[in-house]
C-alpha cells in the first residue's frame, strides 16, 4: 500500500499512455482530473492485489465512448459517488476497491480520481494490461467473470443499469447509450472478488506503468551508455517497427469508436520505405512495405521520434515525426480464447494473428 | 373489481386498437397474449382508479418500439416477473397494482397478461387516452411525474435500469437500446402513487376501450334505427374525415419507428376526391383535397370500411377499403403543455393545433 504523489501520478499516465497503444485517452487530461482530484479530495492510495483479502469486494471505474469526444467533454467530481451508489444498492455491499480496467492515459487516471473522490484504495491491476475499444475485451470475460451489475452516467446527471446475458451484449447496450449521450460516459463494471481479481487481472499494470513514465521521462538523462533509442526500446521490452513522418490520417467517428489509417514515410533508416497503421481508438495492425509487422493483440506503440512520448490516434497529424514499436501483450491473450476475443479476424483484419517478435524475427525490428 | 373475461379482453383488444390510432400494435396479437395468460395463471382484475389508496405504488408494463418488429418477436412471461423484480428493488417497496400506458391493441392487453402472471389488479387508467410514439408523450409528463426508475428487458434476458434527468431523456436512451435489442423490448415505467394516478391518468380507459370494443363487435346487429356507419360515429363519438380505397403505403422503419403514408382515392360518396394520412407508428395527420382535416394530437383512425375494425399502420395495404374518422383527444392534450409534447409541429407538420371538431366544422365530416 502506497500512496500515490503528483509524480507518481504524472509517471503513471505516461506509461499507461504509452501501453494504451494509441487508445486510452489523452494522458494530459488524465492526469489533470486525477492531479485535481488529488489535490481537492485528498491523496489515492494503491494497493497491490496481494493485500486483496479473497472476499473483498472489487469494480473498475472507467470512460467508456471515443477519445476525441472524451477530450472535448468536461468531467465533474459527482459521477464517481452517482456511479457507486448505484453500485453499492445493486450489489448490495460497499466495495472495498476500484481498479481500472484498462491501461491508457485517461482510463488509468479516473480511479485515481475515483479513489481520492471516494477514499477507497486502487488496486494495482486491471483487465486487458493495455487498451482495446470494445468492453467485453478483457482477462476477466476469458474468466467467465460478469461485467454486470455495471453503472452508466453522464455530465448530465443520466443513469442506466446493466444486467446483461452476455459482456457482448453489455457492449452493445452500454455503446448504444454512450452514443445518445454524446459519445463519452463514466462507467463502473466488472465487480468481482478478490480472488478473481487476483486469478485474472493483469497484476502489477500501474507498477509497470509508472516505471515506464518514469523512463520515458529520463530517457535523455540516463546513463545506460545506450542512445535514447536503444535505451528505450530496452526499457519498454519493444520491436523496433518503423521511424518515419505522417503524411496523411484518414479519420472515422462511427458508432462511437475513432476508425482511421495512418500513413509515413519512413525517414532515417527507413528512409524511402513506407509504413501504415490501422486503428479502432487503439492502433490494431502496422504494416511495412507491405509486409505486415504486428498485429492485435499484440500493442502497437506510435511515439514521438524525439521524447519517446506516447501518440495517441487523436492526436496523430500530418508532419509529426515518429517512431513505431512493437510490445507483447499480456499472455492470456495469445491462447484460442483470447485470440477470439481480440485477435485480428475480430477487427477485421484479413490475418491470423502471429507474435510480434516472430513477425519481426531476423528482420530490422530485432533488438 | 371486476374480473375480466375473455369477451371482455377481446372488445378491451378491439376497443384500444381504435384508440390507438393506428399505432399500439395489432389486437390479434394482443388478445392472445393475454388470453393465453390468463388461461394458464389465472384471472386479471381491473379496478377503478377511485379505488386505489392514495399511497399506493403503480407502475405502467408496456412494450416499446416498432409495432411492425413487435409481431414478429416472441413475447414470454418471463419479462414481468424481471420488470417487477427489478423495480420493487429500485423502488424499495411492492407494487400494488399496474396499468397499461396507452390505449392500443398490444399495449391494453400485456398490462392484463402482466395481472395475471404477477396476481395483481390493473388500474382502468391510462396516460395517453391513445397511443403515442415516444414515452414522454404522457399526461404524466404534464403533470411533472419522472417516468424513471424505468425497466426495460429483452426476449433474450437482457435487462436495463433508467434515471434520468427527464422524460425526454428516458425516451431517448430507452430507444436507443430498444433498437439494438432488435426493435423491440418489454417496459416498467413511471411508478407512481394513487393520487398521482388519480390527477393525471386517462381515467376508466380500458371501459371505454370494451364499450367500444363491444359496438364494433355488434355493429351490425344492432337495432338503433340508424345505418352501420351513422351508429359507429355515434358511438365513436367519430368525426367523419374519408372513405376510400388505398392506392399506396410509402414505409421507412427508421430510429425503431415506422415512419410513413398512405394514399386514398375516394368511393361512395367521396368518388373522384383523394387524401393522405401520414404517420409515425400513429397516424399523425390527414389531409384530403388538400385541406387537412385532423392532426395529432386529436385521434385519427382508419378502420375498415365494412367491418369497422381498426387498422393498425402496419396493416395498411393497397386495396384495402377504409373509412377514416378524427376523435377528439383527451382535454390535457389540448392545453399549451400538451401541445408543446404532442401538437402537430412537434411531428413535423407544418400547421398548428386546431381541434378536429372545428377544422370539421360545416364539412361533410359533421355529424
């Protein structure tokens, strides 16, 4: 248990910025609701699962709807006390501790917001150990876990109730209302145990997030003796996919999700060679010179080519210089019912999914 | 008190599908809903409002959505039990007893197959006096009574809970899982007490709808002296607006609505003239030679020519002989609140409220 300061805070949405691969919401916004509410409320205390005793009660605190809408709308302070009680009078329990459902710069932020509104602790966990865009896509829908009883509530004070037959159809019912509430609501889902939790949460994610910020941050001020580049692609774990400029971004906002393209041309070493990148919220396949290099689940990481920031979809534009990584995704979504849930096939995507780093072996993006 | 029978549930179908001009759903499909309800549960009981104790708890039961998906979705039992259950726990307390939200031949009976599954009395009540197309469309609404917490379930168990800033919104969000749900849902919504009830409902509704009912059932036999059809517009209370064949149904299921017109050429004494009413589950407005003669929220109600039974919307088909009639709608509709939730420009017809008895006036429609 540890409490969390500003530079926690900062470090934590960087990281999880970076492991959203492109989707997760603005890290920036992030953290200015979590700092604010921090510094309104009160500190937000992390907890490591392991201090989850098996019958605690747990949900996740999330945005739920398409990042551009997300920046453009105000967050207030009620929806986390609105979305609680709804909770709490369904389940007919107080909850112990939120967790965040997905890494990314907003939905890491709001239960640290959360828990400094609620004074409840976060755990350090959550369900996809990166973003995806739709909310049947985490660990716990592989572990048969409900995403309901789950909470819905807008900037207007709006309030509906899930009871579902399936995290499928949570999806589909909660995205209809995300929609005709404007594109972006406040949600609370996935109540569980602390053992479930504990069994197929991706533990230790706002840990890893945090270190990641914080190398992201020094990555110019290290002394590794490696250039800015080796060291953070050390750091990261990353494959090494593309270094090149945006020349175009071919936006969609359709049913509440951002679908594009991004296109580069490469630069430096890739200098005459070409790259895109399609996205739904979170980057789901890059391919180079036509040779596809990784693939959902696997995360897709654009960073700025200087500071190594993470680059989320919405802020991709044409003329940013930037650099393309590779990073293993969680394991549990590389077996048969994982894959169903966010292989490629899911997305559309004409391939089989095939690990990042044999996609890349012997070729340029081996580290 | 009074149990229904089965002759009263068939004239309470064929009575409220006249009420629910043109919308409400289909009284075939209605009247066997509820007669195989209380076949297998037992008997339904209606009670006069005046009998319900001020403090008593009712809430409406009520399909949503496209009358035409509506005959083609399986309706269970299952769904009043999941509607009752989830608001007793929102509302923290029983219900006393139900009532049907408007007049129609689906949504008279299911409050009468919900009495009959759940043993509790229907109230002869209503908040329209009519059908109407959107939820917000209540008497209720006028009088400023919230119609959440609202339930909403599926064929397939799906269940969803509403609070709402307002009436509108409830609409609106309700809708939009109503159309991913596949167009069509079962309702609990706007709770209330007795004395609400007793100011704002459509009192002693289901009577009426079985007296007239019954009239239509026996129009041809009857001994008044007078012709068939000068004994349904009395009976009716009808305004006579046309008589003719159809010659054209334009149809657009859009928005879990259906939208649409229906042309006429004129028989009998209206030979050689034609006419139109347009529609949005309901009939909204009709117009012949040119000259509109009734609109929302006045009824407008097209039946067959012979028979004198109502036509719903999605039975209209080319061919068919009709005879069209204006009732006058219930005395709240036609006051500024009531005009401003369901007048002719709320629709989209470009013509103010002016009461079917006075655009009537000195017409062939007198009687």
């Amino acid at each position: 248990m540890r409490k969390l300061d500003i530079t926690d805070i900062e470090d934590i949405a960087l990281g999880a910025a970076l492991l959203g691969a492109g989707g997760g919401g603005d890290p920036y916004i992030g953290k200015l609701i979590a700092i604010g509410a921090v510094r309104e409320k009160g500190p937000a205390v992390l907890i490591d699962p392991e201090e989850l005793e098996d019958d605690a009660q747990v949900l996740a605190i999330a945005m739920m709807g398409a990042p551009t809408v997300l920046a453009e709308k105000a967050i207030g302070g009620n929806e986390y006390r609105t979305l609680m009680n709804m909770m709490t009078q369904f389940l007919g329990r107080s909850v112990d501790a939120i967790y965040p459902i997905e890494a990314g710069g907003v939905n890491s932020m709001l239960p640290i917001a959360a828990s400094a509104h609620l004074g409840i602790p976060i755990v350090d966990a959550d369900g996809m150990g990166r973003a995806f865009p739709e909310l049947q896509m985490v660990t716990f829908t592989i572990g048969g876990i409900d995403s309901c009883p789950m909470a819905l509530t807008d900037e207007k004070g709006n309030c509906v109730l899930y009871r579902t037959i399936s995290n499928k159809w949570t999806e589909e019912l909660a995205r209809s209302v995300t929609m005709s509430c404007g594109g972006a609501v406040s949600v609370a889902l996935y109540p569980m145990s602390g053992k479930q939790m504990k069994e197929y949460g991706v533990l230790n994610i706002l840990t890893r997030s945090q270190k990641l910020g914080e190398a992201i941050r020094t990555v110019k001020n290290q002394d590794s003796g490696l250039s800015p580049e080796e060291h953070f692609l050390r750091f990261s774990e990353g494959y090494k996919l593309f270094r090149g400029k945006i020349t175009d971004v071919r936006r969609e906002t359709r049913g509440a999700f951002n679908f594009g393209r991004v296109l580069l041309d490469g630069t430096g070493e890739y200098k005459g060679r070409s790259a895109y990148v399609d996205f739904q919220n979170e980057n789901l396949l890059a391919c180079v010179d036509g040779e596809i290099l990784a693939t959902v689940p696997d995360l897709i990481c654009i960073v700025d080519a200087e500071t190594f920031s993470p680059v989320t979809t919405d802020a991709l534009k044409y003329g940013k210089r930037v650099f393309v990584i590779g990073l293993q995704c969680f394991g549990l979504w590389r077996t048969p019912a994982g894959l169903e849930l966010t292989g490629p096939r899911y997305f559309g995507c004409e391939t089989d999914y095939i690990p990042v780093e044999e996609r890349c072996k012997g070729g340029q993006a081996d580290v």
